[in-house]
C-alpha cells in the first residue's frame, strides 16, 4: 500500500489534534511525545520535523486556541458602525450565547482544563490569548476613549489589565463546574453569578463608566450552562 504524503501543514495540523485530545484526556505531564507520535500515526522524524520538544507542541496549541478566539471576537470589536461600548457588550453577548448553546461540551472541556494536571496547559492558553486579544481591545479602547465613552490613560496597559481581570474568575468557574449536577448547583449557580456581577462593576470603573455600563452577565445566565432543564 503506498504511503500517503500529506502538506506539512495538515500533519502539523493533525499532531495539534492528537495532541489536544490526548492533553485533555491524561493531562499535559502524562502525555509523552511517544504518545502524540502514536496517536498521530506518524513517524520520530516526522513528528522532530514540526516539533522540537513536547513543550513546543503545547505552546504551538496554546496559539491556535488563541488565534481561534481572536477569529471570533475580531469581526465584533473592530465593527467601527458601531460606538465602542456597544462593541464590547456585542462581544461579550456573543460568547455568552456560544457558551449557552454549547454548555454541555464546554462544562466537559473546562472540567479537563481545570485538572490540576493541566494547570501548564491552562496557563500557556491564557497567556497565548491574552498576547492575540490585547492589541484587538487595545484597539477599541482607543475608538472608545476618542469618542469620549471611555477614559483610558494607556489603552495597551488597559487592555492587559482587563483580560487579567477576567481570568481570575477561574476559581470562582471551577467551583461552579465541580457543582454542576449536584444538589450545590443552584447556590454555586448563584456565587458564580455574583462573581460576574462584580466583574462587570470592576469593568465599568476602569473604563471610566458608570456602573451597569458593561453587561458581563444576564440574570440566570449561570444557572443555565449549569443546571440541565
């Protein structure tokens, strides 16, 4: 049987894949590069070819991830028809639409991101969309502060600072995850809630804005990727 010749860029593709499956299932320590090669169904040399090292396949995986959101939120925040902070909540809209239609496969994917085992993999995401999504609100803060709608004394430090911001709702999520289908649902439903709550209000003084400017959550909203009616 002839062996079959793929671009290099749809083998790379497909060790991203293997990859991805395999950190979310074992966790990133637990895999091995011989595991990826394996699931791949490729050869060492092929596998050396893309990657020097395991760590350059999460960091590799870590960016597309990144590049995927930043797909995404793109054609939202740069929709200059439209004033800045309507920009925003659109944004922020959509990805809570895209987390209610998809909750049953995103509580699964956090229930493995949030593994202690994947802490490495968990961080390196982070970092990755924060470095894609920082010059996208940078932008917007920019449009924002011209218009008069925003006050922001460094627009690229902002931006920073808010996804930070964000971030540090992991706990708060993970906690609400491990509730989910138990009798805790409900009130972690309600603690997660809250936590957004005071996200928005935080998202509101940095900008400058009064308070309820920034929609970061809907009421039920949590109670809705949490709880299966």
């Amino acid at each position: 049987m002839p062996r079959v010749v793929k671009h290099p860029d749809a083998r790379r593709a497909e060790l991203l894949d293997c990859a991805q499956t395999l950190f979310f299932d074992r966790g990133y320590e637990a895999t091995s590069v011989a595991d990826i090669i394996a699931a791949a169904g490729v050869s060492k040399g092929g596998f050396y070819h893309h990657f020097a090292a395991k760590e350059d396949v999460l960091t590799a995986l870590a960016e597309r991830l990144a590049r995927e959101a930043a797909e995404k939120a793109r054609p939202v925040l740069a929709d200059t028809s439209r004033d800045a902070l309507t920009r925003f909540n659109a944004f922020l809209g959509e990805a809570r639409a895209m987390k209610r239609e998809q909750a049953p496969e995103l509580l699964a994917a956090f229930r493995t991101l949030f593994r202690p085992e994947n802490l490495v993999l968990y961080q390196r995401i982070h970092t990755a969309q924060i470095a894609v999504l920082k010059p996208l609100v940078a932008d917007l803060l920019r449009d924002g502060t011209r218009e008069g709608t925003f006050r922001v004394a460094d627009p690229e430090a902002t931006a920073e600072i808010l996804l930070h911001l964000g971030a540090s709702s992991r706990d708060a999520v993970a906690d609400a995850i491990s509730a989910a289908a138990t009798p805790d649902a409900a009130p972690a439903a309600e603690r997660l809630e809250a936590r957004l709550v005071a996200l928005g209000v935080a998202t509101d003084r940095i900008l400058g804005l009064p308070d309820g400017s920034v929609t970061m959550v809907e009421p039920g909203f949590a109670a809705a990727l949490l709880i299966p009616r």
